[in-house]
C-alpha cells in the first residue's frame, strides 16, 4: 500500500496520499493546503483518485478541497453533521482567519460503510468527540487507521472547540480505536505515526 504523508498549511497538518499498487487507485485524504505539493504526490505514484476523503471539517484539514476537487474531479466525501462546520469554512474564523469554505460533498460517509480504493477496502469508523461527525478510516488487512484529530502519538484531539465533546472523545478512543489490534499503525493528523498499542501503554492522556 503506498502512504505518503504532506504536512501543509499553516499549522502542518499531515495529509495523506494513499494507493493501492496493484491497481493504480488512489485517494487523497485531508487536503489542508498546498495543493500543488499533493497533486505532485498523486503524480509522482502514477494514482488515479477515487476519492477525496476529510476526517473532519476544520480548516487546517479541508482548505485545499475546492482546489483538489477541481483537479481530480474526484467525489469528496465527510460525515453529513460535518457540513454546518464545513459550510462555516472548517471554524477559520475562530482563529482570525479567512478561509475558502470550498465545495459542498458529493458523498455522506456513515458508521461502517465501506470504500473500495483498488484492493484495499477502507472502513468508516464514526468517531465523534473532537467534532461531532468526525470519522476514522481504517484498513483491516494492511492494519493501518488514519485518523484525523481522535488520538495523537501521546496526545489526544481538543475537545474545547465548538462541537467538542471531552467525554465523546475518550469513548470514541476507548471504544472504537482501541478495540483494534495493538499492531495498528496510526496516523495521525498532526506529527508522528504510533500503533494502537503503543498508545495504550504510553499515552498520558489515557492512563
Ligand atoms: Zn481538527
């Protein structure tokens, strides 16, 4: 499985181009800026995009849709209750800035829907807490989970923005991502892969 991590924009939120090798089919998950730095990513591994996926509608995450959009004409696709955060441009104005709300989704991802990208199939975690329709996607075979601002290598996603939920989020890790096996590889949002496992040990915010 090819995975290549772009840290853009502003606060360098790591965007993911994913493909599978055997097919050529790709996706590109959380375009947060420079879209010419991951349009060249999608070149450089020869993909075909099949989807463009967000985690969550925060600007950091979604800045560079309109732009990955129009390029691939790929479908975008997020969690309908993210929509009023995605129409409000992903919140960038509670941080005193101007952002392009982009285009409205051409897909509503649910709890277990399941995404084919060549011979990888991706499942739909709805994991609610950082922002209210915040999904995870995860892959059983390859065991990989992107996912988004949920759980950070020794960190957790903030539950103080508006449609943050502190005892959401700490279901959501507790039930939903680590009930996956301790060998997950994680990536993140922000900063460094983990595993699963890793974090069940070390993780401070979840002794
Ligand atoms: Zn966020």
């Amino acid at each position: 499985m090819i995975v290549e991590t772009l840290p853009v924009g502003l606060i360098q939120t790591n965007c993911y181009v994913i493909g599978c090798e055997e097919t050529g089919e790709g996706a590109i998950l959380d375009p947060g800026g420079h879209p010419e730095r991951i349009l060249a990513a999608v070149d450089r591994h020869n993909l075909t995009v099949k989807y463009i996926l967000n985690t969550h509608a925060h600007f950091d995450h979604t800045e560079a849709n309109g732009e990955i959009v129009r390029a691939t004409g790929a479908p975008l696709a997020i969690h309908p209750l993210e929509r009023p955060l995605l129409e409000a441009a992903g919140g960038a104005a509670l941080f005193g800035l101007r952002a392009d709300p982009g285009p409205p989704p051409d897909l509503e991802l649910a709890d277990g829907d399941e995404l084919e990208i060549g011979t990888l199939c991706f499942q739909v975690l709805h994991t609610p807490g950082h922002t209210p329709g915040h999904v995870c996607f995860y892959e059983p075979e390859e065991k990989v989970l992107f996912d988004g601002d949920v759980l950070f290598r020794r960190g957790v996603g903030r539950a103080d923005l508006p449609g943050g939920n502190w005892q959401q989020l700490l279901d959501s890790i507790h039930r939903v991502l680590f009930a996956l096996p301790d060998e997950t590889v994680v990536y993140s949002g922000h900063g460094e892969a983990t595993t699963i496992g890793e974090e069940k040990r070390l993780n401070p915010w979840l002794r």
